[in-house]
C-alpha cells in the first residue's frame, strides 16, 4: 500500500521564517552568478573595443550578447524572488504583530475580569460614608485643640486700677500680720509677741534669762 500511495511524511511543515531563509540563500547564489556574467560581459566589452570590424569581432558580439541574455534572465529572477522574500517578511510581520496584538488582548481580558473582581467588592457609598465621618471628626479634633488651647485673658470689664489696689491692700495686710508675730500681744501687760521668753524656731540656742528681762524693761 505504501508503494502505491506513499507514506505519510514525517517531516515538519515548513514555517514562514524558513521559506523566507532558503529564499534568500537562493537570492545570494543569484547575486553570485550575476558578478561572474557582468565581469565576463565586461570583458567581452574591453576586447571588443580593441578590434576591428570583422568576423572574430561579430562571433564575440554574439557571445557578449548571449551572456548579457542570461544575465538578464537571472536578473529577471532575482527581482522576482527578492519581491516573495519581501511579501513573506511583511506576512511574518504581520504574523508577529497579530500574535502580539492577541496576547495582549488576552492580558486585557484577564486584567479586566480581576478588576471587576476586586471592584465589585467595593461600596462606594460606604467609603464616601467613611469620607465624611473623617471629616467630621477631624473638624471635632481642631475645635477641642482650639478650645484646649485658648488663653484665659481678663475680662474686658475688671478694671486694672482696681486689681491693683487690691493687691497693694492684700501686701500691707501680710505685712501687718507678720509684724505681729505668732504669739501675738501679751493681755494686760502690752509687751509684744517678741518681748515675751519664747526662743523662735531658727535660733540654735536659747537667750539667757537676764538678757530677756532687760529687754523688756
């Protein structure tokens, strides 16, 4: 059976990228070809030119034109492969480009579908809500740093003259107490509180008795 319709081949398939290879490696062997029919062309063209008019001038005519003949048709060719090699290039690109374009819809898609996950999580109200309660209690916290800082000034109706007065009065006051003493004045005998024989706290030794009676007297 194999004999008569062949076996499958096993071979891969060729790709874009390989047709577009073998083809310029064929372009280059062209180019090849071409430089050897121009250089004998052109020297046909030299030797032609140092004879005269005649039958070995004529019979080199006629290889210089077979030559120039196959050159053309090589070159012929050559135009026709460099133009697949270019339409395959821009189908390779446009290959390339789709498969691009496809990943990146498919990220797309993929971005999409997470972000409709993770937004249709969010309340939108609820963090407009939590907005405003921020700034209501942001506003409460400036009022009580406010009213935490305020000076306790005077009152605009005490007047000062007064207050001065007043404390003039309260000096006076403690000075007169302080002269008084803590004893106070002895009752019928009009000896004041430092007269009397009492030794004050600060002193480290107590007076002699005599030196208090002359004192006194």
């Amino acid at each position: 059976m194999n004999r008569l319709f062949g076996s499958k081949s096993t071979a891969p398939k060729p790709t874009l990228n390989s047709a577009i290879s073998n083809t310029e490696t064929h372009i280059e062997s062209l180019d090849v070809k071409l430089a050897k029919l121009t250089a004998e062309l052109s020297t046909y063209q030299t030797r032609m030119a140092k004879m005269r008019d005649g039958p070995g001038k004529s019979a080199l005519r006629g290889k210089a034109l077979k030559v120039l003949q196959r050159r053309k048709q090589l070159e012929a060719q050559r135009d026709s492969l460099s133009q697949q090699s270019w339409n395959m290039t821009q189908a390779s690109m446009m290959t390339d480009n789709l498969a691009n374009t496809m990943a990146t819809v498919d990220a797309m898609k993929g971005a999409s579908k997470s972000l409709r996950k993770q937004y249709g999580k969010v309340d939108v109200d609820k963090i407009e809500r939590l907005q405003d309660e921020m700034a209501e209690l942001m506003e409460l916290g400036e009022e009580i740093q406010g009213s935490l800082g305020r000076s306790y000034d005077l009152p605009e109706d005490v007047d000062e003259a007064e207050l001065d007065a007043e404390l003039e009065a309260l000096g006076e006051e403690a000075g007169f107490e302080a002269g008084l003493g803590a004893g106070g004045v002895g009752v019928g005998e009009g000896v004041p509180g430092f007269m009397v024989d009492e030794v004050p706290q600060f002193v480290d030794e107590p007076p002699e008795a005599g030196k208090v009676k002359e004192a006194a007297g």
